[in-house]
C-alpha cells in the first residue's frame, strides 16, 4: 500500500491540472479552499503562468477591487457575442434546413415526373407495337374474303356465260322443234331429271371436288378452315350451278359438254391463282412476325410455280435466307429472279450486289 | 447547444473552432478564461493610448480569435498568456506561438503519466523512472519537489523553510519539474 502510495504522488509531478475557474481564483486568495484543493492549485500554478500573473495581480488591492465588474463585464460581451453568433447560426441552420427540404422536393418531383414520362412512352410504344402486326393480319384477312369472293363471281361469270351460251340453245331448239312436243317434253323431262340431277350433280361435284381437294392438299394445315369453308362454299355453289349446266346441257349436250369441260379448267386457273395470292400474303404475315420458317415453306410452294407470285415469292424467299444468315441460297434465289426478267429483277439484282 | 460546449475539453473546442469554424466553442473558449485575462491586464489598464477597457480586452479576443485559425496550441493557457504579453508589448503584428521545448517535454510526461493511468504496471515502470530521474536532481531541487509532492507542502510552508519568497520557491519547483522531464525524455530517446 505504501508503494502504491508513493508510487501515486510521484506521478502527481507530472499530472495534468485544469487552470482556476472564476471560483477558485478568489477563494485561493482568500484561502478558503481545503488544503486537498489548495494543494492542487499549486500544484497547477508550477507550470501555469497564467494562473499565477492572475494572482499576483490579485493580491494587489487596487486591481482586486476592479477586476469583478471588468471580469462580469468580459463575460457578458463574450456570451452576447456568442448568443448573436448562436441565433445567427440558428437562423442559418434553420434557412439551410429550409433549402436542403425545398430542394429534396423539388429532385423528387423531377425525379417522378421523369419516371411518369418514360412509363408513358414506354406503354405507348408498347400499345403501338401491339397495333402494328393485327392491322397487318387484319388487312389480309380482308383482302382473302375478296378472294374467295371473287371466285364465285368467277364461277358465277363462268357459269353465267353457259347460261348466256345455253339459254339461245334452248331457244333455239324449241323454234326448231314442234311447240306441242316441247311442252311436253318439259314435265317429263323435270321428273327424269331429278334422277339425272342427282347422278349430274354427283359427278360434276366430285369432278369439282376432286380439284379442290388436290389444292386442300397442296396447302398447307394452317389455312385448312378457310380452303374448307371454299370447298363447301364451291361445292355449294357447284350445287346451285350444276342443275341449271345440266339442264341447258341436256338440251343442247354437245356444246354443254364443251363448255363443262372448259369451265373446270377455268375454275381451278382462277381458284389457283385466288389461292397463290393468300398464301403469299399469309408468308407475308409470317414474314413480317419474324417466323421464318413458316414463310419459306409457303414462299417454297409458291416459287415452283411461275407467274407474278412464283416470282414474287422467289424474291421474298431470298429475303427470308438473307435474314436468317443463309447467305448462298438467298444469292441462288436473287439470280434466279434476275433470269426471270420480272419486274422484282432490279431489287434482286440490288440485293446481290449488297450480298 | 452552449451546455454541451462548455463540457468540452480546450483541445475539443479548439478543434471545432479550427476545423467546424465553431465560432460559439471559441466564444466558450474565451469565456473559460476571460477572467484570467481580465486579471494579468489588470496593471497595463489605462497606461496610455488605446488602454481603456474598452479598447484593450475586445482587441485582445480579437488577437486571440485570429491566432487560433492559424496556431497550432497544444496548450490553452501558455498561448493566452503569450499572445496576453504580445500585446502588452505593443507588437503590432501577431507574432507566431511555439510552445517552449521544455514546455513540450513536460507535456510529453503528462500525457504518458495519463495513459500508464489504467494500468499498474505501467504506472510501477514509470514511477520507478521518475523516481531514479528525481534522484539525479540537485539537492535543492530533489528537496523542494519531494516535500511538495510526496509530503504535501505548499507553497508557503516550503518558502518558510528555506526562507525564500513563494516566487522564488515557485521558480525552484518549476525549474526542477522541467529538468526531471528533460532527463526522462532523454532516457527514453537513448
């Protein structure tokens, strides 16, 4: 303990002592501190000029007398300094506060109304995105009912001509032949008929099915309903037609039988052609959805026929390598456009020399 | 705000004064030792042009506030004095402070005694150096600084003794601490 002891007061020489607080000062030089307190106080006042000029000045009379209101006068300027300096710094803080608030919000508005703009954009591009290909699909579903239109009119217009051919044969058959015997001929002949209609009608419709159903299977799966809805459409139509052909043939077989013979081959011409243009425009529609692979195989079906959509189709389809990084087919097709010598031979050619 | 500053140490509020430029921790700087001050220009007060003290105290903190910007204190005390002494010698411009090499010795063995603080060996070590350090000192000077420290005396009870002033005792102490420390340094430094 007596070590301790020692060993404590000897390191008191170097201990770190605060200097006189307004306090202490004239305590001290009352002595009306304890001899604990005192002795620090010397203790402070070894190393401490300043303390110690403090209280040698102190002791003086003279300068004790002045030194409280000149010490509570230094106070008071020093904390009025302060406190304007505090409420100036307070306003400060307050008004940096202020601003530091008011730019927040205004980055957050800038920040939301930029977000609510490209969220705008981005659905508007999106919404036009989706528009894009259904107008597409649309105008070529629109134009196929034109198509399939047109075919009965074809068929109408080639049936028509037959009425037109055979209506003066009938005419003409009867003026020749007695009026008594025509009328007569005409009940019966509506009788017989009805069993003829059926066997007519059965060949004529299979003879027109049979085509019809050799182009189904030319088509491919996909527009299947369509090519059906023809076959039924047709073979409706061939229905309705077939009795009045077969009527007026009846009367005049000969050229009846001609004129059937030419109408099943205009018929499959005109539907061939109906057909080419809907499947180019469906490869068109795969084309442009990006599915490749289903527009090279129409594209392929069309190109081994000749005319304006073999050659059309031969172009497309070398677009359609092109794209898909088959670079040596699609210059084989563009050379072959360019044999062709149709109209697509310029852009062919164009697109080889950028080959 | 003020409460929490005037709980600060002076090394604390003159770091904030120099880096935060904190100029309410100067202000609670200057407060903690404005009576002092007021005390040491107590006698040059009213002793020719520009002495009142109007004039004198606030341009006083005004030197102090300057030389705080730019001084590096490691005490708070010797440079209030210094810059006190500057301007009582009427230096127009503020001459640079730089503490005393002695002074920075002693303050070198302050802060060693602080951190051997909480442990007991150290504080065995350093007490066993101090003490063969105190045994190297003059006579006089081991006296002085045993019987004030290990024995407790004051300042008046040692001038009794030996019959010297409280000044001169002072001195005497001053002198020994300082030289006490010169040597602990040096030993450390060899």
């Amino acid at each position: 303990m007596s070590n301790l002891e020692n060993n404590e007061k000897i390191l008191k020489i170097f201990s770190n002592i605060r200097c006189l607080n307004r306090d202490q000062l004239p305590r001290y030089l009352d002595g009306r501190l304890t001899d604990v307190e005192k002795h620090l106080v010397e203790q402070h006042l070894v190393d401490c000029n300043l303390c110690f000029d403090a209280l040698q000045v102190l002791q003086q009379q003279q300068y004790r007398e002045k030194y409280q209101p000149l010490a509570t006068s230094m106070q008071q300027y020093i904390r009025s300094s302060i406190k304007r300096i505090s409420q100036v710094h307070k306003v400060e803080r307050y008004q940096r506060q202020e601003q530091k608030k008011e730019s927040f919000l205004i980055y957050f508005w800038v920040v939301a109304a930029i977000a609510i703009g490209a969220g705008v954009i981005y659905l508007v591009q999106q919404q036009v995105r989706l528009k894009s290909p259904v107008p597409k699909a649309i105008a070529s579903n629109a134009e196929l009912p034109p198509a399939q239109s047109e075919n009965p009119p074809v068929q109408a217009a080639v049936v028509v001509p037959v009425h037109a051919e055979a209506d003066p044969a009938p005419k003409t058959a009867p003026s020749t032949a007695t009026a008594p015997a025509a009328p007569s001929v005409t009940p019966i002949k509506p009788l017989e008929k009805k069993d003829s209609l059926t066997a007519a009608v059965k060949p004529p419709a299979t003879a027109l099915v049979i085509p019809l159903k050799d182009s189904a299977k030319k088509l491919p799966p996909p527009p299947p309903k369509p090519v059906e809805a023809k076959e039924t459409t047709r073979v409706a139509t061939a229905h309705k037609d077939t009795p009045t052909v077969v009527k007026k043939t009846e009367d005049k077989p000969a050229p009846a039988k001609k004129e059937k013979a030419d109408t099943p081959e205009k018929k499959p011409a005109a539907e061939a052609s109906g057909t080419d243009e809907f499947l180019y425009k469906a490869a068109q529609v795969y084309h442009h959805q990006g599915d490749l692979n289903e527009a090279i195989s129409r594209y392929k079906h069309l190109a081994e026929g000749s005319g304006k959509y073999g050659e059309l189709s031969r172009y497309q389809l070398a677009v359609c390598y092109r794209s898909k990084g088959q670079t040596g087919k699609a210059r084989r097709m563009f050379k072959e456009v360019v044999r062709m010598n149709g109209s697509m031979k310029d852009k062919a050619q164009a697109a080889l020399d950028n080959l | 705000m003020l409460q929490q500053l005037t709980n600060l140490s002076d090394k604390e509020l003159i770091s904030r004064a120099r880096k935060l430029k904190d100029q309410e921790a100067e202000g609670v700087l200057m407060e903690r030792y404005s009576h002092l001050m007021v005390a040491v220009c107590l006698p040059y007060l009213n002793n020719g042009p520009a002495t009142t003290p109007e004039e004198v105290y606030p341009a006083l903190l005004q030197r102090l506030s300057a030389s705080l910007r730019t001084q590096t204190i490691p005490k708070a005390n010797e440079w209030i004095h210094y810059t006190i002494r500057a301007q009582q010698a009427q230096a127009e411009k503020n001459s640079p402070f730089f503490p005393s090499t002695e002074s920075r010795e002693q303050q070198q063995m302050e802060n060693k005694v602080e951190k051997a603080a909480t442990n007991l060996k150290e504080q065995q070590l350093l007490a066993a150096t101090i003490e063969s350090a105190l045994g190297k000192l003059p006579a006089e000077e081991q006296y002085f600084l045993k019987e004030f420290y290990l024995h407790a005396k004051s300042f008046a009870e040692l001038a009794a003794t030996k019959n010297y002033t409280i000044e001169k005792t002072r001195q005497i102490l001053q002198q020994a601490k300082q030289k006490m420390a010169s040597l602990l340094m040096n030993e450390t430094y060899e």
